[in-house]
C-alpha cells in the first residue's frame, strides 16, 4: 500500500479560484455527520490532474491501483458541470470497461453529488447506462438526460448509432 504525496485539500483548489466554490461542499468525506464532513485530502497526481483539465490541456494518468484515478477525472467533470450549469443535457460521457466499475463508481457519485443535498436536488446529476437497465428506465434517461452519463464501451457504441438514443448526444 503506497505513501502517495499530498496534494493538498479541495479546499485548497476552491480557495484558489482552480474549482467552483460548491465543491467544497460536494467532495467531502463523511457528509452525513453532524459537522458535515471533512475536506477531502488529495493526492500530489490528482491535484495536478485538475490543474491540468483546468487549463483545457490532455492527460493521461497512471498510478496505482486504490490511489484516487476516478476522482482524477470526476472533480472535473463535476466543476465544469457546475461552471457551464446543470439540466442542459449530458456535458460529460464516462466509458468504463467493466459494467461493475461503472456500478461502482454510481455509487461513489451518489456518495458525493447526493447525500447532504435535498432529495431529487443534486448540484450536479448523473445516470448509469450499461444495458443493465429496462426498457422503461432507458426511456427516461432518453427522455430527461443527466449531466453526466456513465457508460460502457458496447453501449457507447449504440448511443452512437441507434436512433432512439440520439437524443442523447443531440
């Protein structure tokens, strides 16, 4: 289990203006005390990663397994969400290789964009689309896309060609 090097908090980030302010309030960890949690501590290689999607400039990540890649690319996401608004349609696909990773992070994102906010009152949304779902609720992502869609290579590919999902992209 690796020693990575700190990056500081996010609240290091949102001081400095490279984050909007409501991630302070999002990427906490143990929202649901009394106290509300406590800033989140990132790593050296995540602090840099946001920086460098900040500045609109590629990166390509490589660390170890359990040292934060996914937070990585989501505080991004999540600030460029909240920059740009929410409820405009998907801003941001996740392509995951393993529908399991994608279930997993699902949970990790209600984790931080739902719990402490009011009930069907995210700062920022997101849906799981895996081909795991039913017909009905594929239709309601169709029809009422999130802010950010998280996805596997197979389904990314049929957004892409079916009819019915272009809504989706469009």
């Amino acid at each position: 289990n690796p020693s990575f090097e700190s990056g500081g908090h996010i609240d290091d980030l949102v001081g400095k203006g490279v984050l909007h302010g409501e991630c302070s309030r999002i990427f906490r960890i143990a929202k649901g005390t009394t106290s509300g949690g406590l800033p989140l501590r990132l790593h050296r290689h995540q602090t840099e990663a946001i920086r460098a999607a900040k500045r609109g400039v590629s990166y390509v990540l490589t660390t170890g397994t359990g040292s934060g890649k996914s937070l990585a690319y989501i505080v991004p996401i999540v600030d460029h969400v909240l920059r740009n608004g929410t409820g405009k349609g998907i801003q941001a696909i996740v392509v995951y290789p393993m529908n399991a990773l994608a279930n997993s992070q699902a949970g990790e994102l209600a984790k931080f964009l739902q719990h402490g906010y009011p009930e069907g009152r995210p700062p920022v949304t997101f849906e799981r689309y895996t081909g795991q779902e039913v017909r009905e609720k594929r239709q309601e992502i169709w029809q009422n896309p999130q802010d950010i869609l998280l996805t596997n290579y197979v389904m990314l590919e049929l957004i892409l060609t079916r009819p019915d999902e272009l809504p989706l992209i469009t």
